[in-house]
C-alpha cells in the first residue's frame, strides 16, 4: 500500500514527512539551527542576523560603524546564556565601534557542531575564529564574558592577528583557582540538576548581585531558546559525554604557560571585574578578593604591560549588565587610550628593581592620557572631589 501511494504527489509528501518525523525521533536527523530572525528570541529592540560558519549558522547582533568589536558571551553551551546578556550595552558601545554580539556554537540561535568532538573549547574558539573570518572583519576587539572571556582568551593565544585588544569579563574557566581551598559562594545547593535547562537558568540568576539584573524579557527569550529542539539535542549529547575525551585542564594549563613563557598576548588587555562576583569570593573570604581574576592578570601581565584591571563596585558575574552605563564608558576609554598611545609603555618583561634600592621603576615614556580615565567626568582627585 505504501508503495502504490508513493505513486501519488499528496501522499508521497506525507510519506516523506513522517519518515523525517520518524528520523528525528530515533535522533537519525540532527535538529537544524533557527536560520530566520524569531522575534522570541531577541531582546531590548535587538534584530538578530545569520551567518554561515564553516557549515553551521551562526545568529548574531550587528550594530554602528567604526572598528569591529566581537562580543562573546559566557555560560555552559545549550541553554545557559546567549548573546542576549550584552543587550544592555550594544547601543551604547554601537555610538563608537561596529559591534558584533555572537551565540556561540550549539548556543542561542545558533547551530550545533556538526563533529561531536567540538563540544569544546576548542570547538568553541573555531567557531568565534570562523565567524570572524565569514564577515571578513579583520583585527577585532575582542570581548568576553566569563566562558566566553577564557574562549576570547584562547583566540588572541592562537590567532593573535586577529585581535586589536582583548577585553575579559568576570571570573572564568580560564583563571587560576580563585580560592585556596577552591571554594566559592556559588550556593547551588537550591537549583536543580545542573544537567536540565533549569539547573543551568538558576546558576545564572544566583551570579547576578543585583534585583534588576535580568528582567523578564530577557527569562522568556532565555526560555525559548533553550527548549528548541537543537537545544535539548545538544544538552542531551553533552550528558551523554559529547566532547569528554577533550583534556581541559591540560588545555588550559598549555595555553597560560604559553601566555607565561611566549608572550604572545601583546596587544592591549582588559580585566573587568564585578567586586561582588560570588564565583571569586572565597567562601571564608568576609569580601571578594577576586584572586583568580588577579592571579590572570600576574600572568599575562608577566610579557605584556599594556594590561589594566577595572573594579566595579556593587556589581556582581555580569557587572556590564548592572551598570552599563559605567562599563561601556570604561571600554571605550580603555581601547581609546591605547588608540593614542600604541606604543606606550613598552613592549616586553617588567623591568626588576635594582638590588640596591627600594626604587620601584619606571617606564622610559608614559602615556599622554592615563589609562582609565574617562572624558568628561570629573576624576577622584580633582580639586572639590
């Protein structure tokens, strides 16, 4: 019977249909990304757009003109964050750079790998590498935000050219143990299965210090991404053991001594961190002393002193969201500087004091601007502050 109604155009149609249906049940079918803008999915009056990444789409936020400035959010992959978290600070940040904010791979709207082996950082730092090379951007800044900021990181290790500077948000993966005894006051003790969607939307909702730090906007966009069809294919292949045989600690630890030893870092680095950032706040800590973020930038600083490190006050794991204003005004600054003054100070190792002296040294030349000031606001330390 089947084969007689293949004969016929209708019924060959619905044939076809419930044997995909039939195929992505028994997961023979990989669910495809959202390649259309989904008016679900996007935040703050933001339009999404799409790329091919070697094979993969990739949804994206473009905004302004001037020099490209890529944006990578953080979070575990499937579910847990998207480029939605800078949507509070595109239209700023869109006042002077072309600003480009990306979901990373199996992330948001867009694809999953197509190799099971590139549920990894390294898969990761591919994709990010490859949509910039799809756009044709050229050197970009770099920034990311906690897994996305050690993803940033990794980039300007491995392709150093294709970062002007490179912007790190919050603690992440990539930092050094924030804590002796490794413990945080990250309390998931109340979320559930870090496995499900839900586990993974409560871990976020705990990093954010303040009450206004995500809306409801941003939950249902959040919600709806991560129940697609690819999102749970990718969750599930994540919980079955996609991208396991990837050594991560040994990854990471190849990557911050090349950093160490190599210095191929040269180009000028930001540390932004939130004071209350509950995942570098030692849990017997009675405030957040932020070592691992410190502990990065000793590292990276140790061939490069083009590296600043910006504290915001009352600000948690998403400080740039709680105050974008401040942070905004900060980066643009902090590139601006180094815009003024490329070779200011030098390249290279810190100079070691002389034995002799208690002289700390100096550089041979200083910037015109100090780094970290902001145009047009008063400054702690002038006259009447």
């Amino acid at each position: 019977m089947l084969a007689q109604g293949l004969r016929m155009p209708g019924l060959r149609i619905a044939a076809l249909a419930l044997v995909a249906l039939l195929g992505l049940a028994g997961g023979g079918v990989k669910a495809a990304a959202q390649e259309k803008p989904d008016p679900k999915s996007e935040i703050g009056g933001l339009h999404s757009k799409f790329v091919d990444v070697n094979g993969v789409q990739a949804r994206y936020y473009e905004a302004g003109t001037g020099e490209p400035m890529v944006m990578i959010h953080g979070g575990f992959t499937a579910g847990s964050s998207t480029a939605n978290v800078f949507s509070r600070n595109i239209a700023g940040l869109a006042q002077h750079f072309h600003v480009f904010a990306v979901d990373r791979l199996a992330s948001g709207m867009s694809g999953n790998p197509l190799r099971d082996n590139d549920y990894t950082y390294q898969g990761d730092v591919d994709f990010v590498y490859g949509f910039i090379k799809a756009l044709n951007l050229g050197p970009v800044h770099l920034v990311g935000h906690s897994a996305g900021g050690a993803i940033a990181l990794y980039l300007a290790v491995e392709h150093p050219e294709a970062a002007k500077t490179l912007t790190i948000l919050a603690m992440g993966p990539e930092n050094p143990s924030p804590a002796p005894d490794n413990k945080t006051r990250l309390d998931l003790s109340k979320c559930p299965d870090q496995s499900q969607y839900e586990g993974l939307q409560c871990r976020v909702a705990m990093l954010a210090w303040l009450p206004n730090t995500f809306d409801d906007e941003y939950w249902s966009a959040d919600k709806f991404m991560a129940t697609m069809s690819k999102s749970k294919e990718a969750r599930a292949k994540l919980n079955a053991g996609a991208g396991r045989s990837f050594d991560f600690p040994a990854f990471k630890q190849k990557m911050l001594d090349k950093v160490r030893d190599e210095g191929p870092l040269q180009m000028p680095v930001l540390f932004v961190a939130g004071k209350n950032d509950v995942l570098d706040w030692g849990v017997n800590d009675e405030t957040a002393q932020l070592r691992g973020e410190r502990g990065l930038f000793d590292i990276v600083a140790a061939k490069n002193t083009k590296v600043q490190m910006i504290v915001i006050t009352n600000g948690g794991h998403f400080m740039y969201r709680e105050h974008p204003e401040e942070f905004n005004a900060y980066l643009q600054t902090f590139i601006d500087t180094w815009e003024k003054n490329p070779t200011a100070p030098a390249q290279g190792n810190f100079p070691k004091p002389p034995q002799s002296s208690t002289a700390p040294p100096r550089r041979e030349s200083q910037p015109q601007q100090q780094p970290g000031v902001i145009p047009g606001r008063p400054q702690i330390g002038q006259q009447g502050l």
